[in-house]
C-alpha cells in the first residue's frame, strides 16, 4: 500500500517510514502550507489539517501532530507547544513550572484519511515530568528532548545514554501511533477486519 503523509519534519517521515516500511506500507513525504489553528487541543488541529489536505488530495494521505500537556498549567502549551517552544526555547520551559508540579504527557495524535471514509485517529501517550533544568545533548528532533523526562527514568531524553534509549524506544516503538497505523493496515489486521 502507498501512503502520503504531509508533514515538513524529517524526523517524524523518518520514524514513520521505518516502522511503516516493515508493514509492507510505502510511504511519501509531501509539504503542505496548514492555515494551522491556535488550540490547546492536539486532536482538534490534527482533524483540522486533515480537512485542510482533504479539500485538495483525494488518496490516502496522514497527518500527525504533538502536544505536550502540563498537569500543574491546566495542560498548557498543549498543542501550542511548537510556537512555545520556538518563543521560549527550551531552557525557559521548565521554568514555567518552577514551584509547581512536574507531572505531564506528552501526546501524540495520527490521523489516518482514506477516500471518501470519516478520519481514523491513532494516539500515543508518553507519561512522565518536567526537568527542573533543559539538559542534554542527544538531539532527536523533538522539541521536547532537552526538558521532558519519560516515566521509569530519571534523566531527559537528551541526556540518556545509547543503552538507556534504546531501552526507552523499543517500548516507545511498540505502542508508538505509527505501529498501531501499520497493524490497522496490515494484510493480516485486513483479513481479520473481512
């Protein structure tokens, strides 16, 4: 099967083209100039980008997006975390919860379009806290890395080790959006469906 995924961020067509590839799922990359809307809700942008492409492409297509949710902030940035990002940078961050609580999910959300069909949306949880300081060398693209510590560690995700991340993907990986996409679209998952 092909699939489009319309997204500007190397780092995400690269991870999804990996996982996708071993499920007998092509993938491309295509831009797409999103009139992006301003809303705490992770869900509620990536269905409005979704309608946006729709209008002008008629094949399967997906569109992903990422919010990070701060318990202690009534879960701001949300959505609304690359322009935070991008105004504050990382080591501003943590500071927005300095005498506050920590805890916060990071959460991912894949919507999945196929031709004249309602949107299919797969989602990725990842739990765990701010740092109390942006730390960290290991750069995987997310805006998140330097500051955003996943459940079970006690380092930022730019900070742990080969050994250390690996671990942590191999769990991330199983439950990842774009694993339960190629499950949902499998061959096997397909004739179960039948």
């Amino acid at each position: 099967m092909k699939l489009v995924f319309f997204t500007s961020s190397k780092t995400k067509f690269s991870i999804a083209r990996d996982i996708l590839n071993d499920y007998g799922i092509m993938l491309t990359k295509r831009k797409f100039n999103f009139d992006e809307i301003q809303d705490i809700d992770v869900k509620k942008v990536a269905l409005n980008k979704s309608n946006q492409v729709e209008r002008g492409y008629n094949g399967p297509f997906i569109i992903e997006d990422s919010g990070l949710y701060i318990e202690s902030l009534n879960n701001f940035p949300g959505a609304l975390l690359k322009f935070v990002y991008l105004h504050l940078g990382a080591e501003k961050i943590p500071l927005m919860v300095a005498n506050k609580g920590r805890f916060a999910v990071f959460i991912n959300v894949l919507v999945l379009r196929m031709p004249e069909s309602k949107p299919i949306i797969f989602t990725t949880e990842t739990r765990g806290k701010i740092a109390r300081v942006a730390s960290g060398g290991r750069k995987m693209g997310w805006a998140i890395e330097q500051f955003f510590i996943p459940s079970g560690f006690d380092k930022t995700l730019a900070q742990l080790d080969d050994s250390e991340y690996n671990s942590f993907w191999q769990d991330f990986k199983k439950s990842l959006h774009y694993s339960q996409l190629g499950a949902y679209l499998s061959p096997v998952h397909n004739h179960k469906r039948a």
